[in-house]
C-alpha cells in the first residue's frame, strides 16, 4: 500500500489548506442532480498536446487566476520550506506550467534561480507584470513534450498542474522530460489533489466560491470514476457578465504514480498530505510528492 507517509523527519505543524477552486478540495460541495458521465474520453481534441487545449485554460483565466490564488499566505511559506529542505537557495528550480507566478516569483525573490513553462501567453504576461524584479524567466511550451537545454536542481509541478494532462501516454511523457530536466541529484515535487476527493463523488457536485464583491463563482463537477477524469466546468458571473471555462484533469492513484515514474527513470522517494509533510490519509485533500532520478 501506498497511503503510508515515508518515515521522514522535520515535520512542521499542520495549517489549514484552503480548498482550490481548480480542481480542489471538496469544501462548500453540494450534491446535484444527475450522475457521472459514463463517456467522454479525456483526451479529446482540445486537450491534444501542443494544441490549442494545453493553453486554453490559462488563456480563459489569466485576468482572475490572482483572486483565485492568493501569491502570499501560508502554504506558499510552507512549499517554499520544504523546497529549502530539499535543496536550499540558489539551487536552480524549472516550475511546470509557472501560471502567473504566484510560487515562482516568491521562490526567486528567496533566492532560487527560476525558469517557469506554461502554454498560455496570457499567463506568462501575467506574471511579467507581477514579477517587478524580473527574477523569473519564462517559455511558452506544452510541457507534456518538455525539451530543456539546462538541467535543474529542482522541478516543480504545482497545484494539481501534472493532472491536466489528460491522458496516461501524457503524464508519462511529462515524466520523461523531467527524467531529462533533473540533474544527476536534482528532485522533482509534485503537487497534487488526492484522487480520493473526486473519486468519491458519486453523483454531479455544485461548489460554490465568492470570487470579488460583485463576482461568483460556479463550478460543476463530473466526476468519470472508471477513466480516472474530471470534469469542471467554471462559470464566473460577474459585472461583465458570464463566462464558462471548462476543464478536465485526470488523476493518478499514487501505486500508478509510482508506476508511471518508473517508466521515466524516476522513482517516488517521499510521498505526503501537504507541505508540512503530514501523513497521507485517506481524508487529506492533497498529496506532495518527492520523486528523483533512478540510480541503477
Ligand atoms: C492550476 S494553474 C497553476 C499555476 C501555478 N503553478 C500556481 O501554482 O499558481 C496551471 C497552469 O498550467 C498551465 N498548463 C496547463 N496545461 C499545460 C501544458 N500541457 N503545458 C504547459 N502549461 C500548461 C496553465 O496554463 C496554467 O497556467
């Protein structure tokens, strides 16, 4: 089994971890009507690497991801703790699909030397404008199909971000070019929601979420238990009226994890509930995984 917390000192107390909108914790669900989709592959032609579905949406966003996603508070001190265990600044750090900057610009501004990828421009310009010291370089780039000249201390894949890729063949090739990206002793952590929190919804959920004074918003959730994905469709209604942004992910059971990043020449050396290194349980809303290159 793989819900045990690796045996591993230096635990910090435990904070509260505010739910994610995209995908999150379940707080605030409601049950709806209806039940999962029984169809509906993950991979449909939106979500094809390198297309138009990789950068769609951060492109839908980008102008609300800040209110969505506060770049201060306590779970960015504590991620960026436990990056400095790992590899303390000014380890050089690539952060997978960087958005607009809400961890990467911290990191740099604690001295870390970083590189961020993401498919949507408008992202990217978000975080450029954010990063008033210039501290972040960034590309655009699918990083399903990661091509890095450099290699890295430190790879960070944050906020649920590994699971947007929509398919196995995806994830296992993100993993490869992390394999790739990693120096010799570099560390890879990965930052996910437990599957069991979607898993476990067994019909369609509403969530509610107060976005601004004047602004709402909606998530509907479809949960497709037996391919492993999830659908939530965003809708913001706010002064300018409404918008509708959907999204799929698809996770990963942390044995098929393990699996998948030994496939890549990786393996799996810490696995927890959230930055604190908290034990996994079957309740935690997250999971934080170490992962680091194979040695044969
Ligand atoms: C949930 S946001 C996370 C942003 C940032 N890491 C954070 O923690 O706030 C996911 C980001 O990944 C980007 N993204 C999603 N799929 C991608 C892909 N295949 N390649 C590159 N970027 C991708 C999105 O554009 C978005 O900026």
């Amino acid at each position: 089994m793989t819900t045990d917390a690796p045996q591993q000192t230096a635990h910090r107390p435990s904070e509260h971890q505010p739910s994610a909108f995209v995908p999150g914790g379940p707080d605030g669900t409601t049950s709806g009507s209806g039940s999962p989709s029984a169809s509906g592959s993950p991979s449909g032609k939106d979500a094809a690497p390198g297309g138009e579905g990789s950068s769609a949406y951060g492109e839908s966003l980008a102008d609300i991801y800040d209110s969505l996603y506060p770049a201060t508070g306590p779970e960015v001190d504590s991620m960026i703790a436990f990056l400095q265990e790992l590899r303390p600044a000014p380890a050089s750090l690539l952060e997978l699909g960087v958005g607009t900057g809400r961890l990467a610009i911290p990191l740099a501004e604690h001295g870390y030397r970083v590189h961020g990828v993401d498919a949507s421009p408008a992202m990217l310009a978000k975080l450029h404008e954010n990063d008033s010291t210039g501290g972040v370089t960034t590309s655009v780039g699918d990083f399903s199909e990661l091509a890095v000249e450099e290699r890295y201390d430190l790879v960070l894949t944050a906020l649920n971000t590994f699971f947007m890729l929509p398919t196995q063949e995806q994830q296992i090739n993100c993993l490869r070019g992390i394999h790739d990206a990693l120096a010799d002793d570099g560390v890879a952590v990965f930052e996910t929601y437990n599957p069991q929190v979607y898993h476990r919804l067994t019909e369609a959920t509403t969530r509610v979420g107060h976005l601004a004074p004047d602004a709402l918003l909606l998530d509907t959730i479809q949960v497709n238990r037996s391919l492993q994905s999830v659908l939530v469709v965003h809708t913001i209604m706010g002064p300018r009226g409404l918008r509708k942004v959907p999204e799929v992910s698809r996770y990963a059971w942390p044995a098929e994890f393990d699996a998948m990043a030994r496939l890549a020449g990786l393996r799996v050396t810490g696995r927890w509930s959230d930055w604190d290194r908290g034990p996994v349980t079957d309740q935690a809303e997250k999971h934080v995984y170490v992962v680091e290159r194979q040695t044969v």
